[in-house]
C-alpha cells in the first residue's frame, strides 16, 4: 500500500487522445518533482498489445499500472500513456506505460494515435524499451517491425533531436544464447532504418547518431516467474544513477528541468495532435521562457508580500532608516537566489534575460522607497546643516570659514548616508539629489550672507546715522562760512572710521573685490545721504531758522542779555546785522555744498536783497531782466545739490521780512516811549506860571498846616495808586491802550488800598484801647503824628500790594 501511495500512477493522455493537465500536475506536486531540478530521468515502454508491457514495469520499477488478466483474455489493458514514479530508485525516474500498439480496439486508428504517442515518448523519454517477442527476432513479418518504422519515422520529424536509448526486451528467451540473438536483431534494425525515409540532410546519417541500442533477454514471466523476476532485478540495478556519465540515459542536452515537465509534456503534446514537426531545441527554449516567466512572476509576488520590504516600505515613508540599502538588498538578493536555485536547469540564454526582467521589474518597485530614502537624507542633511551653520556663526569663527567647513562636513555626511542607502543591483543615478542639495545649501549660505550682510550694513548705517544726524544738524543750526568745511570734514572722518570696521568685517565673507567694494561704496552714497537728508529737513525749517537767528541777534545784546530799548541804541544798524545773519543762514541752506566747488550764491542773496540800491531799482522800473533771483537755479550748483531756488529764496525773504518788522517796530516804539516817560517835568514857562498864579494858595497852605497834612496824605494816596496801577509802564505801550489798561484796574486796586487801610486801622486800635483818649488832650502841634502814621501805612500797603 505504501508502494501504491508512492507511485501515484496518473493517465497522462486519455484514450481519445486528451491530455490530462490537471492530473499531471497534481502528479508532479505530489511527488514534489519539482525539487529535483535535473535529477531525474523519464522512462517509457512501447510495445504490441497484450507483450506483458505493464507486468515489466511493475516489476521492473515496483510501480502499479493495471496488468492484463489472462484468464479473462487477450485484449487491450492500457489505454493512451499512464505515468508513474518509480519507487526506490535514485535519481527519481519516472515511468511512462504507452498503450499497445497494433490492437484490435483502435482499427484503422491505430497508426495515427501509435506514431503520436511514439514521438511523444522520443520527445519526453531518455530511455525507451521496446517490448518484443523473442520468436519475431529474423522474421520478415514481425509484429515489431511496425513498431521499429514508426519510431524511426518519427525521428525524423524531431529537429535537432537529443540522443535516446532504446532498450529492446526480448520477452520469453529460448534456448538460443543473446549473443546469438543480439547480431540478428541489430541486423534487422538496421534494415528498417535504412529502408525509412530520410531527409536530405540526413541521408548518410547513422543509426547511432540517434540511439544508443541496447539489447536484454528475460524469460517467460508465466513459465519461469522466478528466473523473470532474478533477471528483473539484475536489470533494475542498470536504472540507478541512470543519467550520471555513463548511465544507461542518452544524452541529457534536451532534458527540460523539473519544475517545467508538466509544462513540456503538455505543450509537446499539443505540437504533436496538430501534426506539427517538433523543434525540440525551440521547445526547450520555450519551456525555459515560460517557466522562468512564472517563477519570476511568483518572486516577484513573494517580494511584495514580504514583511520585511512592507516594514521598510513604512519606515521609509516617515523618515530616513538606518540600514536602508543593507536592508533592501538583502530582500532583493534573497528573492533573486530563490529564483536562481528554481531556474537554474532552463535555458541559460532564457533564465538570465528573465532575471534581469525580473531584476528591473524588483528595481522598478522599490525605486520610490528609494528615493524617499535620499528625500528624507536630503531634507534630514539640510535641516542639520542649517542648525550646525547657526551654531558656527555664534562662535569665534570668520563666516566664509564656518560655510566652508559646515559645507564639508555636511556633504560627507550626505555621502556617507546615500552610500548606505546604495541598492547595489541599481545602477541609477542619483546625482541630481546631491546636487539638489548642494543648491539648497548654497541657497541657505547665500540667504544668511544677504542677511547678515543687510544686518551689518544697517548697523553700520545707523552708526552713520548716529555720527552724523546730531552734529550737522547742529552745524547747519549755527550756520556760518565755514559750516559746509566743517560738515565736510566730518563727513570724511566718519565716513573713513565706519568703512574701515566694515571692511574689516567684510573681509570675513569671503566676498570678491567688486562685491565688497559695491558694498562700500554703497554705505558711502549712505553716509552722503544722511548729510543731504538732514540738509533737506533743516532747509525745510529755514524761516523759522532764520526768524531765531534775527530775534536772538536784535533781541539780545553782545552778552547774550535781553536788550533794553533807551533810546539809545541804534535800531537800524541792529536790525541791519541780524538780516545780514538770516540772509547768511539763507544762504548756508540754499544748496547742498559736500564737494569743493565754489559758488556765488551769498553774493547773489546780498547783491538782491540786502543792497537798498538794487532793491528801490526793481521796485521801480519793475522789471526782472536784472534781477538774480528771477531763476529756478544758481549758477555753478548742480540742480541735484539745490535745496531752495532762487525764486524760493526771495518769497521766503519777503516772507520773512514781513514777519519781523513787528519786533522793529516794537523795539522804536518801546523807544519812544521811554524817551516820553523821562520828560514827566511840565516845561520851565509851566513852573514859573505856577509859582506866580498859586502864590496866595502857598500863603494860604503856611497859614493853615492842616491842609498841608491833607495834601500830604492826597499824595501819597496818589503815589501808592502810581505805584500800585504801573502808569508809567502802561502809556509805554501807547496812550490808548493804557488808558483800557488803567481803566479795568483802577477801581479793584482803589478798594485793595481801602481793605488794607481797614485792616491796619483795626489792628492798632486793638493794640492801643486808650491812645484816643490820651490823643485828645494833646496839643495842636502833635495834631500831625496820625496823619504821618496814616501815610506810612497807605505807601507801604501800596508798595506791599503791588509786590503781590
């Protein structure tokens, strides 16, 4: 039972000559056939009908094909080809039990289906045994002859055919000695491969160009079943280590391996039913391309369904992994050595074209992992440059120095990781990464460059800024002749100070002479434009400049103390020098003088508007044809260096003048007034009229000293409301508007002298109950002590109130 579990005898053509795939390959995966690569070797058996065809095989190679029954006749037992696996053989061979030919089931269609399975068996077999009867040996008429024909027949139609060993067995021996049988057998096979057809190519070939003959005897098996079965045996012993050299097998050039039988079997089959020659060596390379097709179709399945590649798939996705390239060439080689070890007994044109198919196909596959791989290294080497690049720039390291070696380091490093993600069977080139990130690394180092470039130049600049805003704006405040030299001179040294630190720090950058020297030059223009902007801002507020210069100059003396107009002082000749200082200051402001270029522009402002002479011309004829500033530029500036026209200049002078000859007027009239607050004496003539008309009220006044003390104290009330009102500094403003002034504060300070009067009164009667008293008995001449104590009191509550 073991042996018939072992054998798996399987029909491999059905009686209507179908072939039977499905079984066949189940046949072929259950005794693991394709394990054996080309350690195997395929027998068949031809033969009449009911020749004990079966019964050799079965004992011969212990399989189970079904035996004919004697007792219940002759008749046809195998039906198409049977196949089955020899048990207790080495190297595993498998037997193929051919149907009778010659048999009476079949008729007429006995030829056609015995010269299929004829070829079928040449094309599959490396051995073939070739039953016969041992009395057709040397008859004319023998039932092998048939046979023999169309086996040579058959060959023909075999393009390139491999050389197959035909075992002829002589059933039933007689006494007659092999030796003598064997020469009589080889003789009569020779006739009939000579009297086959043969191509014209083929005409002077010779039997054993195709076949190895070998010639065995055994005896009756009904007969002498013991000495059958001794000689079996023997014979058995001939099939081990068949296909290794100088085994019993034909040449093994043909042999198709294991893994591709069912498929050449099945495909040999079908060339064969269509009447079609059989190019064997095609075959064979058709086989190998199938099979080799289907074996890399399988690893390539196996290797997308493979956890490890779907695990580095994943991990790929996230970021880069360490051991990428290790990793998937392991996979990749593993993949590509199974296939290797399933196709290495095809075709080896065939096997390697379909490796490197299914090496592309691999490549094609894991190419985005890949290159998500150098993605991630790219972006992951870029991000550490950026950080590292950072860190380097805060240390004492110059810029071009720190780039430089960051550069390096960084590189190496992306180096290092893309020749650890190398896929060594992929030649593909990936310098378009490397040189992606060599770009976005030079893009980086040229942004900071800009950046720490812009930064500087504009520390730089505000140093400028700094150094230069405060002091020309100073300078141009206190404008003189010299104020362009020395706005000038500073500009220089400042100027020359910063270029130096910058250059310094320039040298750093690794700049080229061209880029630093723009840079320079750039911050130069810079440092000329504070000076025009703050030249510009200072022009715009020159009015208001030049009124400051005119009212500190003409209301102030040469000590700076506030000027007292007396009288005295000559308003014209004051008034005169502080026009001549704004006209200077006009003239400072009217243009932008950095260069050392003359220019008339003073002369012209103090030719048009200082000289009275010019001045009363124009307004007097009118005309304009020689008036300087009837121009929108000054002679010898640039227009570019002006900052007021000359057009300008002249508005903004009438403008000015207009706006302080009220502080002239002020300061004659303040003159005037002073002169007629000196004068208070009525003339001589007055005096003297008084003196004579007022003669008998004087009599009068020394007759009668009570009206002395009333006039005295009228006086002095009159002095503390003198006092007290500021008449005098009231009419230095003019007549009328004293008179307003002194009427809105007359009556308020007359009750202020009266509150004060009160309040003293109050105060020594408080301190003095019995002085009235007393007071009363004195005599006349005492009688003047209140009213001096009276007039004490109402001067100094005047003095006092106005101090207030």
């Amino acid at each position: 039972m073991a042996e018939s579990e072992e054998c798996c005898s399987t029909q491999v053509i059905n009686g209507d000559g179908s072939f039977n795939d499905e079984g066949i390959d189940r046949f072929v995966k259950e005794i693991k056939l394709a394990e054996c690569g080309l350690s195997y070797a395929v027998v068949s058996i031809m033969g009449p009908q009911s020749s004990g065809k079966s019964t050799l095989l079965n004992h011969l190679f212990h399989t189970n094909f079904r035996e004919m029954d004697a007792f219940m006749g002759r008749s046809q037992t195998t039906k198409g080809i049977w196949i089955a696996k020899c048990a207790g053989l080495e190297p595993c061979t498998l037997v193929m039990d051919l149907e009778g030919t010659d048999g009476r089931e079949r008729g007429e269609d006995d030829t056609a289906f015995e010269k299929q399975s004829a070829l079928f068996a040449l094309a599959v077999s490396d051995i073939v045994l070739i039953n016969m009867w041992c009395h057709d040996i040397g008859r004319e008429q023998a039932a092998n002859k048939p046979l023999l024909k169309t086996v040579f027949q058959v060959m023909m139609r075999l393009f390139s055919p491999r050389k197959t060993t035909l075992m002829f067995v002589i059933r039933d021996k007689t006494r007659t000695p092999l030796e003598h049988l064997e020469p009589v057998l080889r003789e009569d096979i020779q006739k009939i491969w000579d009297s086959v057809p043969k191509p014209e190519a083929q005409m002077e070939t010779s039997l054993s160009e195709f076949f190895n003959v070998e010639v065995v005897a055994l005896s009756s098996y009904e007969g002498k079943e013991e000495l059958f079965k001794e000689q079996v045996a023997n014979l058995r012993q001939r099939f081990f280590h068949s296909i290794a050299p100088g085994g019993i097998a034909g040449d093994r050039r043909g042999a198709v391996p294991a893994s591709g039988f069912s498929f050449s079997a099945q495909h040999i089959w079908k060339v064969i039913k269509e009447n079609k020659d059989l190019d064997l060596p095609a075959h064979k390379v058709m086989v190998a391309t199938v099979r080799c097709e289907e074996i890399a179709s399988e690893k390539y399945t196996s290797f997308t369904s493979n956890e490890n590649w779907h695990s580095l798939e994943e991990a790929v996705k996230s970021g880069p992994v360490a051991g990428f390239g290790k990793k998937l060439n392991s996979i990749l080689y593993t993949s590509l050595s199974e296939y290797d070890a399933e196709a290495t007994y095809f075709d080896e044109g065939v096997r390697s074209a379909k490796r490197k198919h299914l090496e592309e196909k691999l490549l094609q596959l894991v190419q985005p992992a890949y290159q998500s791989m150098l993605g991630h290294l790219r972006i992951e080497t870029l991000e550490n440059f950026k950080e590292a690049f950072d860190k380097a720039l805060k240390g004492d390291e110059g810029f071009s120095v720190a780039a430089r070696k960051c550069i390096e380091t960084y590189m190496a490093s992306f180096d290092a990781g893309y020749a650890d993600a190398a896929v060594e069977l992929a030649n593909w080139d990936s310098s378009k990464i490397r040189d992606k990130l060599r770009r976005d690394i030079n893009d980086h180092v040229a942004s900071v460059r800009a950046a720490k470039l812009s930064e500087l130049t504009s520390s730089y600049e505000a140093k400028l800024n700094e150094a230069l805003s405060g002091p020309v704006e100073a300078l141009l405040d206190g404008a003189n002749k010299e104020t362009w030299p020395l706005i000038r001179k500073l500009l220089q040294r400042e100027t020359e100070s910063i270029l130096s630190g910058l250059s310094t720090v320039l040298s750093g950058f690794d700049m080229d002479e061209q880029t630093q020297k723009k840079t320079l030059t750039s911050l130069e223009n810079h440092a000329r434009g504070v000076v025009e902007g703050k030249a510009k801002e200072e022009a715009g507020r020159v009015l208001i400049r030049m009124k400051d210069r005119f009212s500190t100059l003409f209301n102030h003396d040469s000590d700076s103390m506030p000027r007292v107009w007396t009288g005295k002082e000559d308003v014209r000749s004051i008034s005169k020098t502080a026009h001549s200082a704004a006209l200077k200051l006009l003239s400072v402001m009217a243009a932008i003088r950095l260069d050392d270029n003359v220019d008339n522009i003073e002369n012209t402002l103090c030719s048009a508007l200082l000289d009275t002479k010019g001045i009363a011309s124009v307004a007097k004829w009118g005309s304009t044809t020689s008036d300087p500033l009837a121009s929108s530029t000054w002679d010898k500036v640039p227009p570019n260096k002006i900052l007021i026209t000359p057009v300008q200049c002249k508005i903004l002078w009438r403008q000015y003048r207009a706006e302080t000859e009220y502080c002239v007027t002020q300061a004659i009239s303040a003159q005037e007034a002073n002169k007629r607050s000196n004068n208070w004496l009525p003339p001589p003539w007055a005096i003297v009229a008084l003196i004579i008309l007022g003669f008998n009220e004087f009599l009068t006044l020394l007759r009668n000293p009570l009206y002395v003390g009333i006039i005295f104290i009228g006086y002095l009330m009159l002095k503390a409301l003198w006092v007290q009102l500021d008449i005098s500094g009231e009419f230095s403003h003019g007549v009328l508007p004293g008179i307003i002034s002194l009427s809105t504060k007359f009556i308020p300070t007359i009750m202020s002298l009266l509150k004060k009067l009160a309040e003293e009164g109050q105060a020594a009667a408080n301190n003095n109950p019995q002085s009235t008293n007393a007071s009363a008995s004195k005599s006349l001449p005492n009688t003047t002590s209140p009213s001096l104590t009276a007039s004490s009191t109402v001067t100094s509550s005047a003095n006092g109130t106005k101090e207030e």
